[in-house]
C-alpha cells in the first residue's frame, strides 16, 4: 500500500509545482501581438483583421522580453523641479482632469507640425511615412489608452532630456533653426513644443506612462515612468513606428471613464476638433452587409404555394437563378473614425470664406438652427494677435437675462493655437453682450495653464475691448429695416443696459438705441433721426416716461410739448428712464425728463411780459395753496408753462424721482423701506404747477380772493392737489381720505345733506321653529342613540 501511495504523492507534488511556474510566469502577463486582435469586435471578418494590423502596436513583447529589458533599461530620477511640477499640475494647476487628453493631441500636433516644416527643407524627413495623423485608441481589457502621432519622434537623449527636465521640449532650439520657414498659412512661430508641462498632466489620470517614440536620426526606444522615476531603453522589437511617437497610458482606476468610446468622442470634439491635422479613434459601428446563403440551408427551406402572381414572375427568376442568392446580416465592424471633420474657418481670409459656410459652421458650434442674423471675421493685431468670428443669433436664448451677470456666458469660446481651453469666462464679454456667439483663437495666451489662471491674463482685457469694438461695429452695419424688426425686438434691452454699464463705449451704443416717438405711432426712431428734425432753437431731447404709450400720450406734461410740434420719446418699458439717465447729453444736446423742472419755451418779450402780469394777478392763490391749504405737502406752487388743457400737475425736482421711476423703486423685489436713498427721494417735496386758464384754478382764485377760509377751496385744493398726484404717476399716500373728500364733494354737487347717514339695515327677527322640527330633532336623537348601541355592539364583538 505504501509503495502505491509515494509515487501518487510525487506525482501530486510535479504537478503542483508546474502549475505554480505557470502562474509566477503570468505575473507580468503575455502581451499580445495585436491589441485589436483582442477585441470581440475585430473577429467579425478577416478585412476587420487585416485592419487591425494596421491599427497601434502594443508591445509584441512576451513576458521574458519585457523583465528583460526592465533590467538592461536605464534608471533616471526625475528632476528636483519636475517633481514639484507635477505635484503643482496635480494639485492646482490643472483642476479639471479631462484635459490631460486635450494636452496630449496637442503634443501630438506639435510634433507633426515639426516634421511637416521640417520637410521643405529635407525632402527625405517624411520618407519613411507620409502620412500626417494622430490616432487614438482605447483598450479596456488591458485598462491602457493610447494616443499614436506620426511627428518628428524622438532620439534616446531627446527623451531623457525632454521628459525628465521640466519646460526643455526642444522647441526654443527647433524655432532658432526654423525661423526663416514658412508655411502656406502658417508661420514657425505657431509652435509650443514637443513637450512640455501639458505632458505631465497624463499624471491626472494615469498610475503609468509608456512612450515609445522614432525619431529619423536615431532608434525607437521606450520611456516608461510611474511618476517617481522613468527608465528609458531600446525597443527590441526594433522599428515598428516608422516614424513618431506613441503614448500609452495605464489608467487608474477612478479615470476608467476615459476608456469609453463616447467620452473620448465628446473631449475631442469639445477641446481639439478644430486641430490641423486629422484624429481617428478606433471605433465600432454596426453594417449591414450580404452574406450568401449555402446551399444545405436553403434546401431545408420549405417551399411555399405559388400564387397567381408569383407564377407570372416564374420567367423572371428563371433569368435569375444563376446570381447567387445572399442575406442581410448586421455586423460589428471596428475601423478609424475621423473625429475633427469641421475646419477652423477663421484662419482663412474673410474674402475667401462664403456665406453658406459661415452659416453652417455657426449651426455647428452653437446647436442652433437658425441662420445667424449678422456676423464678423476679423484680425486683430497690436498688444495681442488673435483671430476670431463673432455671431448675433436670429433670436435670444431662453433666459436670457435668468440670474443677469451671475449666469455663466458660454456662447464665447477660447482656443489658443486651436486647441479649445475654455468657454467659462465670465470676463470675455461684458454682460449685456451675453447673446454673441463665436470664437477666439490667439497664439499669444499660454497653453497649459488652468482656465481660473487664464482668467486673470493681462492680455484678455486687450482682447475683450477689441471684441466689444468689433460687436458694436457688426451691430450697426445691420440693415436699418432688419435692426429695427429683429435685432432691437430681441436684443433692445441689451444696449440700454450697455449705455448704463459700459462708460467707455456709451458714445457708440447710444447710436444704436431706438424709441417710441411721437413722430410716428409705428416706426422706431434713433436719437440722430431725432435731432436732424429738432425745431430751429430747440436745445434739449425731450422724454416721458410711462408704463405704455398710451398713458405717455395722455400725461398732463406732454400737452403744450405737442401742441407746439415739440417731438416726445416715449419710455414705456422699466430700463428706458435708467438708460437715459445714464447718458449725459447725445450729439451736444441735454435730455430733459418733462416730468421734472426745467421746461421752458423759447418766447418773445410781449409773451414774457403776459406772463409775468399772471404770475403777479395768481400770486395770492400761489401763495395760499403754499402756505395754507397745501402746507407741508409742495414745495411750492407756481404757474406752468407745459400745460394746456390739465387744471394742474405735479412735478419733481431735476435730482428727484418722477412718478414712473417712484414706481418702477418702490415695487423692487429686495425693497424693505429701511433704505436710506430710496426714503429720502420718496419723501421728497415736488412742486404744483397750476393752469391759470382752466376754469377751476380762475374760480379757486376768486374763492381765496373772496375768503382764503373758505372749506370748500380748501376741500378743492386737497382734491386736485390728489388727482394731480395720480395723474402725474405717482401714488397716494392717505387713500381713504382722497376717497371721503370725493364722497363730500359729490354730495355737494348732488345736493345730498353732508350729515346724512347711510339707512341702515333692519334686523331680522328669529323665526318660531314648526313643532314638526322638533318631532325630526327627536327622531335624530334616537337615530344617534341607535348608532350608539350599534357601536358598541361592535366594540363588544371584536
């Protein structure tokens, strides 16, 4: 027995110890050739293999060649600098992970760039492969992203120096040689670097790097680092790039994300869309394509009855049965996908670009479906150099003014070199031209900065100033008879709010103002319109404010105004009396609010004299409404000049409020009546200003003439002092004493004894209840006693 036991336990224990060598071997893991080759998608046909070979090359490596050249590679320790670079890239410098992709492309596109100038010098740089691409692909079995470009590459002391030294990417040597080359629309200078901080950055979203890179003038090598310290070595598997360099990196596993075909899709198209070269990402779509059917699986079809009309067609597939017979089938096809089809227009001259292709990029970038009502392309040149193309959309975004100056303005988007960097600024634009649309792409901004570092950037004001210029510019070279239908019903309120916030484009944005007049009840008139039809010694605008154009129209202060021909601007929406106050004067001639003091007429001597005769004859009616029968409530009172057919009205002060501004400030949302500059204008005294051709002011002079105690002036006064308040827009403080002092004058005027008191109502006596009630109301008592029994029995029965 024992003899059958040793040899079981020895061959037991063989077996134990091959299957452990086994294990210890897969600890680094068989690379396959192929990564694509992995896939379940790739197995559909032997074209989608065959593409595959073309696709990004792994390692090749097996197990034993990778542990062998981890030991032959070279150990390198990172810069003092470097490491505190990246902990800064790390910690504040780049807040927002996903750009480590934006970065890398960039990288990628610097590195053709090169070759590609590089190449009008030397014919043969490009020689070993022509093509210009940037490619990227995801694999999610092995958890690595690759980003593949065909550029300039890199020797073995480029990469030491280049990724192990911080800022030194070659670029400041490539341009001193490079300085004299020119492209077709480009220029050396373009450049940024093979690589710089941005390459770091793959350190947001990685444990690993791998770069294997060829360069024309020496071996491939690969530099692999964990960001503590990188070694670099000779590729063993020899040239298998051509030319170029590939970046692999092994994610971690928060970042794993950025392994969907989708999010990748969405970074590129949000950050590089717009790079000059091409970017294809590996990925899967679904076709449709005919496979024959064989033979065995068509006999074991069962054939059906031939109907009438099928036997017509007999002739017909008798012709046709020599073409094989096929079916659709839908398969996973795995492939290059183009990413940045879309062209960055604005680096091509205004002069060549089309119509249609402005519309269609605008439709592109800004999801709108709309043609765009007016646009700009320009260069500006000086402090900073940038190209851009700017929008105004055909009608306003929803919200437009939702949470005003504290809504995040996303319609301007920043790309530096092409390469997006942010659309979140809230400085690009000024707040009233939240509605432009476009974009800006200056080579003078740096690159890999964080969008908060950017934002504080001397040189955004320069281009901020330069694009607000180009906006108002674009604005009035709209059409009049478009402007005026479309632009101001959308966009009105902005520039008004423009005139108030912007001081030092006022000038121009009060140019692109329209009013309400009274030259025309339909057309919308400018202020220039205005002054050119001014009357001969007329010297200031004039404007009424009111909730519409009705109640502007038939305000009291506009009477003599347009009985002289005078032309009236009409504010009939709450910003309008804010945004003309903010402007001082337009083309040399003063606003004058007819609702305040200050109106006066130009007028002979003879008219003089009349006028100073009436003011001396209604001086003791002045004087009594002052001091007596108005005492505490006016200012003063005196005779107007801009009435005709109102008895009286009130009017503020040049620095007061009128009645449409008291009611605009007293129904604010946040208004608490503890304010201190909103107490001190509303409490303010205004003046009266009295018609001394109405009848009712000439018989009120005589009752004061006659006896200034008399109740009935005094009653009068109080009444129109009242509805000279109301009509001038502004509201009663005591409301039901307005409404006793009506109700008395009514009485007079009808007659009725001021004592006689409202006939009161008779009280109504109770009513005998029939004795038929009480007879029901026993009859519910007893019901309710029967309820009561009932219930209970319940209760005993549960």
């Amino acid at each position: 027995m024992k003899r059958v036991w040793l040899p079981a336990l020895l061959f037991a224990l063989l077996a134990f110890a091959a299957v452990k060598a086994e294990d210890e071997l897969d600890v680094d893991g068989i690379v396959e050739e192929d990564l694509g080759k992995s896939r379940d998608g790739s197995r559909t046909d032997d074209e989608v293999v065959q593409r595959e070979e073309e696709a990004i090359q792994l390692d090749g490596l097996n197990a034993a060649q990778i542990k062998d050249i981890r030991e032959k590679s070279e150990k390198h320790v990172f810069q003092a600098e470097v490491n505190r670079m990246m902990k800064l890239i790390i910690n504040s410098l780049y807040k927002n992970k996903e750009i480590f992709l934006r970065e890398l492309i960039s990288n990628a596109s610097d590195a053709l760039d090169k070759i590609r100038l590089m190449s009008l010098t030397n014919e043969d740089a490009m020689a070993s492969n022509e093509e210009l691409t940037i490619k990227i692909k995801s694999d999610k079995e092995k958890n690595m992203l690759h980003i593949t470009d065909t550029g300039i590459g890199m020797t073995k002391e480029e990469l030491v120096k280049n990724l192990g030294t911080i800022a030194k990417s070659g670029t400041s040597e490539f341009l001193s040689k490079m300085t004299d080359v020119q492209t077709e629309a480009e220029s050396s200078s373009e450049l940024i670097g093979q690589f710089g901080v941005g390459f770091y950055s793959a350190f947001l979203v990685a444990d690993k790097v791998i770069v294997t890179t060829k360069h024309n003038n020496g071996t491939q090598h690969i530099w692999e680092s964990d960001s503590n310290e990188f070694s670099v070595v000779e590729d063993p598997r020899g040239d298998t790039l051509g030319r170029g360099t590939t970046i692999t990196l092994v994610l971690k596993e928060e970042a794993s994300d950025y392994l969907e075909l989708e999010t990748i899709k969405n970074l590129i198209k949000k950050y590089s869309q717009f790079i000059n070269f091409p970017i294809y990402l590996w990925a899967s779509k679904t076709e449709t394509v005919e496979e024959p059917i064989e033979e065995d699986a068509e006999a074991t079809e069962e054939p059906e009855k031939e109907t009438p009309e099928e036997e017509a067609e007999v002739e017909e597939e008798e012709e046709n049965k020599d073409k094989p017979k096929t079916k659709k089938v839908e398969k996973t096809v795995w492939d290059w996908e183009l990413m940045n089809d879309i062209k960055p227009i604005w680096q091509r001259q205004a002069k060549e670009v089309e119509e249609d292709e402005y519309n269609a990029f605008y439709k592109t970038f800004s999801k709108d479906s709309d043609d765009p009502l007016a646009h700009i392309h320009f260069t500006a040149e000086g402090e900073v150099t940038f190209k851009s193309i700017l929008f105004v959309p055909t009608s306003a975004p929803r919200g437009l003014f939702d949470e005003y100056g504290s809504k995040k303005n996303d319609y301007i988007k920043l790309f530096v070199r092409r390469v997006f960097i942010t659309d979140d600024f809230n400085d690009m634009m000024p707040k009233y031209l939240n509605f432009v649309k476009g974009v800006v792409d200056s080579d003078d901004l740096p690159l890999n900065v964080s969008r908060e570092t950017l934002q504080q950037h001397k040189l955004l004001k320069v281009i901020r100033k330069k694009l607000v210029r180009k906006t108002l510019d674009m604005i009035k070279k709209i059409a009049e008879a478009t402007y005026n239908d479309k632009f101001w019903k959308e966009f009105g309120t902005n520039i008004k709010l423009g005139v108030i916030e912007d001081h030092s484009n006022r000038t121009r944005l009060a140019k692109l103002l329209r009013f309400q007049t009274s030259n025309s009840e339909t057309v919308l008139a400018s202020l220039e319109e205005y002054v050119e039809r001014m009357k001969e010694k007329q010297d200031k605008i004039y404007f009424m404010a009111g909730t519409s154009r009705k109640e502007a129209e038939a305000s009291p202060f506009v009477e003599r105004l347009l009985k002289k021909g005078y032309e009236v601007i009409y504010l009939t929406e709450p910003v309008d009396e804010y945004c003309v106050q903010a402007l001082p004067e337009f083309d040399g001639k003063r606003f004058q609010n007819v609702a305040k003091e200050g109106i006066k007429f130009d007028e002979s001597d003879m008219a003089k004299e009349k006028r100073e005769t009436l003011e001396k004859n209604f001086e003791p009616l002045t004087t009594w409404l002052k001091d007596k029968a108005l005492k505490d409530k006016i200012e003063k009172a005196i005779l107007s000049q801009r009435l005709t057919n109102s008895p009286c009205a009130l009017v503020a002060s040049q620095y007061g409020w009128s009645g449409n501004m008291e009611r605009i400030m007293k129904a604010q949302a946040y208004q608490t009546g503890k304010d201190i500059s909103t107490n001190y204008y509303a409490s303010q005294k205004k003046t009266l200003e009295i018609n001394p051709k109405h009848p009712l002011i000439k018989q009120m002079l005589n009752r004061v003439n006659d006896d200034a105690e008399d109740q009935t002036a005094s009653d009068l006064a109080m009444v129109l002092f009242e509805t000279a308040t109301l009509r001038s827009g502004y509201q009663l403080v005591d409301t039901k004493s307005y409404g006793d002092r009506i109700e008395r004058m009514l009485r007079l005027s009808m007659n009725v004894p001021l004592d006689e008191q409202v006939e009161e109502e008779p009280e109504e006596e109770p009513e005998e209840e029939p004795a038929e009630d009480d007879s029901e109301d026993k009859d519910d008592i007893v019901d309710d006693d029967d309820d009561e029994e009932t219930t209970k029995s319940n209760k005993e029965e549960l």
